[in-house]
C-alpha cells in the first residue's frame, strides 16, 4: 500500500433533502466551520440557480453536482449556462468520452476559469455486481482508473471516485490532481445505500482532497456538533 502523507481533507456538506426550508435551517445550523456544500441534481431542479446564490452569498463555497453527460456540444452549452453562477466545483460524467471531456475543459478554462472540473468515474452506490449488469466486465478498479486517466489526459482538474480507489489513483495520476470522494461513513454510522466506504479518517490517510458527506450531518439533531466531530475524528 501506497504511503500517502496528506493534509486533512475538506468537508463538502452534500445538501441533499427535501424542501429549500430544510436547506436553509441545515445551513444555518452548521455555523462557519463548514466551507463547502454541494447541490446536487435534487435541490437544483427544485430550486435552481436561487439557491446557488444565496449559499454563495452566505459565505460558503458551492459544488454542484449536475453530473453532466450528454454529446460534446451540449455538455458545453450547458456549462455556459451555469457560467454566471458562483460555482467552485462543477461534476461532469467521465463515461461521456475523451472528446466531451476536452471540449469541457476548454470552456471551462474559458468562461468558467476559477471552476474546478470534477470527472465521476463510478459512483459509489456501484458495485462489481452492478458493472456487470451493464456490460462491463473490468474489475472495479480497472475501471475508475481508465475513466479517471481519460480525465485527467483531457484535462480535467478533479477525479470524484470511492475511497477505496484514492491510493491507486493517487499513484498512477498526476500529483496535482484533486481527489473529492463521496462514500464517507464516520466510524458507528449507517452505511445506506453506499457500497464502497471508508472512514474519514481512512479517507485523509488514502489521500482525499474534499470529503463529501451528507445524511451523517444532515440526520444528526445537532449537524454543527456531528461536523465538528467529524474534524476532531480526522486530526486525532
């Protein structure tokens, strides 16, 4: 195993519930420790770039996560439309191909040059079990690796894998790569309908950049002591 020395990751809240009230109390009660909160395509659809806003005006920086894949052109289009927005993180899906992924990074670098460009690989609620099912036959792992070396060879700035591939990926992929990683359970939490965990903890020595950890705050009656003990399981 590969040994990675790595600064504590930053945590990503993915604020994916029900109604916008829900959002904004959850915000609220989270206090200034959290720095990143993700809309994902529930929230966006519901309450569009309004939201993107006002938690950009709250002082938190946001990832949306749209996940976009679709041909080159449209996957373009799309990124000029979010161009007016104060993203920090946008996600594309790495399966749309080497030609979408380029043409992504070009206009990212052109009207959206403070944006880190993320590339899912295979989402975390995928297992061997589900690739088959869809026709891929590579092992899990083969597989992150050769969507995320697709990515990164287009040049795009950031790979959203599982924990479980952050040290091979970290080995095989250029140093400068960010490393954002869903799957994160702290230690005693319900695994929900994630299939390929780890720890914070676990996560900061595998190499992860960002953390991205929802219902483990989201569900908590108090969300700024869970993050809080989230950052204290991670430094101690």
């Amino acid at each position: 195993m590969l040994n990675v020395t790595h600064k504590t990751p930053e945590i990503i809240l993915a604020l994916d519930v029900d109604k916008r009230e829900q959002a904004e109390k959850i915000l609220q009660a989270t206090g200034n420790k959290l720095k990143w909160v993700k809309v994902g395509l529930q929230s966006y659809l519901r309450d569009g770039p309004d939201l993107v806003r006002t938690i950009a005006d709250s002082g938190k920086k946001v990832f949306l996560d749209l996940k976009l894949h679709d041909i080159p052109n449209t996957m373009a289009k799309a990124m000029e439309s979010l161009s007016t927005l104060p993203i920090g993180m946008l996600t594309l899906h790495a399966h749309a191909g080497e030609e979408a992924l380029k043409r992504c990074a070009q206009t990212g670098k052109d009207i959206l040059p403070e944006t880190l460009l993320l590339a899912v690989t295979v989402l975390t609620s995928m297992d061997q079990n589900a690739l088959s099912s869809i026709g891929v036959k590579s092992p899990v792992i083969e597989q992150v690796e050769r969507l995320a070396r697709v990515a990164t060879q287009s040049e795009i700035g950031g790979i959203v894998c599982s924990p479980h591939e952050l040290v091979h990926l970290r080995a095989c992929l250029p140093c400068k790569t960010k490393m954002v990683t869903p799957g994160i359970r702290p230690a005693g939490s319900a695994v929900g309908d994630q299939k390929r965990i780890m720890t914070p903890t676990q996560a900061k020595q595998a190499g992860a950049d960002y953390l991205v950890i929802g219902r483990p705050i989201l569900a908590a009656e108090n969300p700024s002591g869970a993050l809080d003990a989230i950052l204290e399981e991670m430094q101690s």
